[in-house]
C-alpha cells in the first residue's frame, strides 16, 4: 500500500466499510500526514491515540470555531456553502464551534443537567422506556424488525425529548430532522443543499416555538434551563437558543442511535460474546459499554483549525492549517488496544477516545449515553436470550460519522444459539 491509496475523503469507501487497512498504514508509517485535497490545500491527518489525546485537549493552538473552518468539513467549502453557512449563524452560537473562555461559559448553562447524579435519576425511566420499546418490536411482524429504527433509535429519541422537554408524540420530528442534515451526503437521504436549510429551518422554528412556551411556563428541562439562564450577565439570544437545541436534538439521539446499532452488529458477529453478557449482564456495565464505545466510535473525527504557526514532532504546522483528529483511528491503535480489531467485551483497560479523549470539548452527553447504552443491553439480555441476523449492516454515506442505517433481525425469545447467518 502507498501513502496515494489513501483517501479519506471518499464517502463510497466508508458506504462500504471502515478501511482499517488505510488508517493502519498512516499509524506505521505517516501518523502525521497532510492530505491532499483537490481544489484545496489539504489537511492534517493525526491517526495515533497519544497524538489525538494529545491534541484534543489544546484549544489554544486548534481552534473549533465556526469563524476558523468550524468541527465538521474537511474540504474547503463552495461560496454557496459559505454564504449558507453564514446565514444559518448569523447573530448566533453553537457551543460545540466555540473555544473557552466563552465555550466554558455557555457549557456552564447545560452542564447540571447532564451529571451523573442527574443521569441516574434518570435509569428508571429509561428503564421502563426500553423495556416497552424492546416488547414492542417483539411482538411486532413475528420478532422481525430493523434495529436500527424500531429500536435503537427509539431510545434516544425518547431520552433527548424527555431532556429538553418535546412532547413524547414530537420525537419523530428530531429524527426526520436529524437524518436529513446530517445523512445529507447518503443516497437514501439524498436533498439538495436548500432541502439540508429547509430542515434546519423547521427545527429552528420548532425551538423557537418550545422557546416561547418555557419563557411562559417554564419547567424542569433543558429548554427551560436556557431560555432563562444567563452567560455573562445577558440571556441567549433567540439565534443562540436555536443553535443550542440543534446540537443537543441531533448529538443526542444521532451518536447513541449508531453506537447500538454497532453494538448489537458486533453481537451478532461475535455471538459468544452475547451468550456472556446473557449469562452474565454485570458485564455490560463493567466492560462490554466500553467495548461497543471503542469498537463502533459513531464520530470519526473532529475538525480543528490552527490559530498559530507551531512544530509538533518535527512537523510544522501553519496558521490556517485544517487539522482532522481521527478517534475512529486512534481506538485502533496497536500501542494501546491489543488486538484492535477483535470485539473483546471483557477488554481492561479500555481507554478509548469515542468521547473525544478529554478537553473542554470532552461529550457533554457522554453519562447520559453510557446510561443508555446500559439499560437498552440490560432490558435486550433480559428479553431476548437470542437474536437472529437476517441481513448485513446497511452503513451510513459519510466520512464523518460512523453510522448504520439498517440492520435487519429477528428476536427470539427461545434457546436456539445466536445466528449469524
């Protein structure tokens, strides 16, 4: 293989699979890389997990901002692009495209609701939720359902509407959302630039809305919490509101969505592994979360944006410079995961980076993910001690995230062995 095989900026490639093979080659032999990139400079790749941890944690040299090049993008976009984006923000923030100080202030307005003693407050709940979620789909179509939408998605769409206070009838609305801004670029989800504003626009207009029933009747929710919080003495702005509840609707059910959907494909390819589990649900928590994290990391990388010239292990790194911190690759790296492409649910220590590796951008969601991964394998064992495979993966368009759109199944509640056929 050679250096030129490697093109991380091709959607069709991760269609297919992750190619673990390309993401090896640059941790043996260019674990600092610039990438070329056609009508553009290219960007800087870091694949090793020191390096990504390393670097995800200095904010003062790599920049999020949006007024930077943003998280999301490795291409240089199109004047329409850029002028859509400018429009989409104009007069407001969004959180995960600040740098502290200021990111640390408005992180301050959610951050209480999102605790572990907050989360666990939360476990009967969501408990409850899965367990009807997962009785649901059973008693559905004789057992056969797609697991990505009939449940995966289900939870987390419940917890997110619960967080910011959607009516429970609403939820649909954040995945038919979410699914077209962020699957934009996958031929089942396939609009055009303007339909991509469109559903940004009608979320927006349906935060505005949540908005301005808390200013009037303000509850115990997210939504609540920030329309009357204050940063810096001064109240979001309603463009700030509505970028706020963009990134908590989508974050929260998009990622938790495909790191089931991972978790339970894993399963299916590895069926000891979830007669263990079944035997033993202790290990869910102990273990196997973190194993599902590690293996099925659902975002690949995270953008920065080079504020200052400065050399890092003998590579100099220019102001402006795009640089793509890649978790999918540093979760695999041989210095730190023995065997990385096994699926080892009793792997101990696991120090994966799905969360980010640490930093003021460490997952806000990160309790509130682990709960319900927790729950939904904890409710899934208890239910069905068998599961059978009725058809391959279907992945996610995109080079970004790390995502499954189908997985088709059938649940058993016998003692006929895991199928993987």
């Amino acid at each position: 293989m050679q250096l030129s095989d490697v093109n991380l900026l091709s959607r069709d490639i991760f269609a297919e699979r992750i190619p673990h093979e390309w993401f090896k080659h640059l941790r043996d032999n260019a674990p600092i890389y610039h990438h070329p990139e056609p009508d553009g400079p290219g960007f800087w790749v870091f694949s090793l997990h020191e390096d990504v941890s390393v670097l995800n944690r200095d904010w003062e040299k790599l920049s999020s901002d949006q007024a930077r090049g943003g998280v999301v993008g490795l291409e240089e976009p199109t004047p329409e692009q850029r002028a859509t984006q400018e429009q989409m923000n104009a007069g407001g923030k969004m959180m995960l495209t600040m740098d502290p100080p200021e990111h640390t202030r408005y992180r301050k307005l959610v951050n209480r609701g999102f605790t572990p003693k907050v989360i666990r407050s939360l476990e009967d709940h969501l408990r409850e939720s899965s367990g009807r979620i997962i009785d649901r789909a059973m008693a559905a179509n004789d057992g056969q359902v797609d697991f990505v939408t009939d449940i995966a998605a289900e939870l987390p769409l419940e917890a997110i509407a619960e967080f910011l206070g959607v009516p429970y009838d609403d939820r649909h609305k954040l995945f038919d959302w979410s699914n077209r801004m962020i699957g934009s670029e996958d031929p089942e989800y396939a609009i055009s630039d303007e339909a991509v504003n469109h559903a940004r626009f009608e979320m927006y207009i349906y935060a505005n809305q949540l908005g301005a029933d808390r200013r009037e009747n303000p509850r115990d929710d997210i939504v609540s919490k920030l329309i009357h919080g204050e940063v810096d003495g001064e109240k979001l702005s309603e463009q700030d509101f509505d970028l706020f509840f963009l990134l908590l609707a989508v974050a929260g059910n998009e990622t938790t969505r495909n790191v089931l959907s991972h978790g339970l494909a894993a399963f299916l390819e590895n069926p000891q592994a979830y007669h263990d589990i079944v035997d033993d649900p202790s290990l869910i928590e102990a273990t196997a979360i973190d194993e599902v994290l590690r293996f099925g990391t659902p975002v690949m990388y995270f953008r920065r944006n080079a504020t200052q010239d400065f050399e890092y292990k003998g590579h100099q790194i220019s102001e402006g410079d795009k640089v793509a911190l890649y978790y999918i690759s540093a979760n695999y790296d041989e210095k730190v995961f023995a065997d990385p492409l096994a699926f080892d649910i009793h792997r101990d220590p696991n120090a994966h980076v799905a969360f980010g590796g640490g930093g003021p951008h460490h997952c806000l969601g990160a309790h509130l993910a682990r709960m319900e991964m927790k729950v939904l394998f904890e409710e899934l064992v208890a239910r069905v001690p068998n599961i059978e495979k009725l058809g391959e993966p279907v992945r996610l368009r995109s080079n970004f995230i790390n995502g499954i759109k189908h997985l088709p199944i059938r649940l058993e509640p016998s003692q006929r062995p895991v199928s993987t056929r």
